[in-house]
C-alpha cells in the first residue's frame, strides 16, 4: 500500500481534489452532470466573462440610482437537490432561508400563499441576492406586478398565457401550430413548466438570470420571446415528430445544447428571431384568452 502523501505532495493532492470538485460545481452550487460538455462551456467563457464584466459596471451604475423595486415548507427538501448550498449539511444552508421567504410571502399574500413552483424562482432569487429581505422584495415585485394570477388558486394567469403563446404560434410559425393541432397537443402539456418555473431548472443557470434581467426590466412579453426563439430556432426538428409522446420529447430537448448554453448569443436572438412583439399584441390576445377560458369555466 502506497504511503499516504505528506507535506507538500498531501498540498498538491488537495489542490487537485479541490479543482476537480471546483469542475464538477459551477458558481452557483448545482452539480455538473457527468457528460457535461466542459470543453465546449469554456471555450464559452472565454468571450463572456468580459460581456460579465461589462454588464458588472452597468449594473452597478443603475444599482447607485434610483431603486426599481419598493420594498409551507414541504417542498423545501425538493428544492435544487443537485445544488450543495441547499443541502441540510451546508454551512450557511440555504432551506432555512428559503422557508423563511416563502412563509413572509404566503403571509404578505395571503390570496396566493403558497404554490409549488415559487420555491424555484424565489430559490434562484437567494442566489442571485445572497440577501433573505432582497429576495423577498423581488418576490413580491414578480408575483404581485409582473406576472399577477400565476400563482393563485386558479392560476388563470399562467393558463392564459400559455393559450397566449399558442396563438402567438399561429401566427409566427403556422406549421408547428398544425402539428400541435394535428395531435390534439395542449401547449399546457410542452410549456407549462417554461412558464410556472420561468425557465428555472430548464434552461443553464446563466441563461436564465439573463432572462430574469430583462423579465424584471421589460416585463413578462420576454417569455413569449424566449418561448417563440426557442420554437423558431428548432422548428424542422419539432416538425419531424410523428406522436404525441415525440412532440413532448422533443420539446424537452430543444431546452437543451449549445444555443442556450451560449446565453449572450440567445439573448440577442431573443429580441430578433420573434420579430415585432408588441405589449399591446401581448394584451388584446391576453384579454380574448382569458375571456374563452372563464367561458369554458
């Protein structure tokens, strides 16, 4: 048996331990999946750290101004399994944090309280502020201004917006409308976890706070625009789907790859590949939606 290594050898082993869990954990704690493509991620990198540092000093300007934002726990052991900061072990853990916003929210709130899928975005939020009452704030910012009736009892928000980009797909791209059509395919079945979860656990980490940036500066049209560029984008390869069950498949991994990966790209793509999206589209399809919803009860 090899004699365990000392001094300067046991350093270097650690330092080789440490770089190869730093690997397999990205910045934000999740856990890199076995096949992830690191070649690919840093060759990424490389060109987007000095698009970070260039958002950095923009943030940090707008930040000194004005401020844009007035001030159930039995989903919190499923909350990021895969992310080591929200592990009972970890020191500080996150949970207890999480818990203590979604409590304050449900209290604040008390007409939406609590439903599954705000432990994820409020979840994202506690990364992306590493502050309790900030996450808060932001909370309340998304679900009480931006995306009103997502999470109420009867989420007609959310049922409304999914309608919304179904028509929004009639218009743009026609031949996937037909398919869906075709197989009695509900965009509820494809989308409802873009929508319910903001793309949180679907698209890369980076990608979605690049998302949440402009969902918080522009408003919610941005979901549409991300839904449709992510459609637009893999459209011969979703109409090649034969069944329903290859519809679902295929809309999961167009979720997937280097298109989204490379977040700064996809975000220019976002705003050029939809076309013209206007917020008075957005509202007058809203508003004919909701209509035929509480028509049908």
């Amino acid at each position: 048996m090899d004699p365990a290594p000392r001094g300067a050898d046991a350093r270097e082993t650690f330092r080789g331990a440490y770089r190869s869990l730093c690997r397999r954990i990205d910045p934000y704690g999740f856990e890199r999946p076995e096949d992830f493509d690191y070649a690919a991620y840093e060759e990424f990198l490389s060109t987007y750290l000095v698009i970070l540092t260039r958002r950095a000093i923009k943030w940090s300007k707008l930040l000194k101004g004005s401020s844009g934002v007035q001030r159930s726990g039995t989903d919190m052991n499923r909350t990021f399994p895969d992310n080591v900061k929200f592990r009972k072990n970890a020191d500080p853990c996150l949970q207890k944090t999480l818990y203590n916003i979604l409590l304050a929210y449900g209290r604040h709130n008390e007409g939406v309280g609590y439903c599954q899928g705000m432990n994820f975005i409020a979840g994202y939020l506690l990364l992306a502020t590493k502050s309790e009452e900030e996450s808060f704030w932001l909370l309340d910012a998304l679900l009480g201004r931006i995306l009103p009736d997502y999470y109420g009892p009867a989420m007609l928000g959310l049922k409304t917006d999914q309608e919304v980009l179904g028509e929004l797909v009639k218009t743009k791209l026609p031949a996937v409308a037909a398919l869906m059509d075709g197989h009695g395919v509900l965009w509820t079945l494809v989308v409802s976890r873009w929508f319910i979860c903001l793309f949180v656990d679907i698209l890369p980490v980076e990608t979605v706070f690049r998302i949440w940036d402009c969902l918080f500066n522009e408003g919610s049209k941005i979901i549409f625009r991300v839904a449709l560029t992510l459609i637009k984008q893999h459209q011969g390869f979703i109409l090649e789907a034969t069944s329903v069950v290859d519809i679902c498949e295929r809309f999961k991994e167009i979720t997937r790859g280097s298109l989204v990966t490379d977040c700064h790209t996809f975000m220019q793509k976002i705003f050029s590949e939809p076309g013209s999206l206007s917020m008075a589209t957005i509202t007058r399809l809203r508003e004919s939606c909701r209509a035929k919803l509480l028509a049908q009860g």
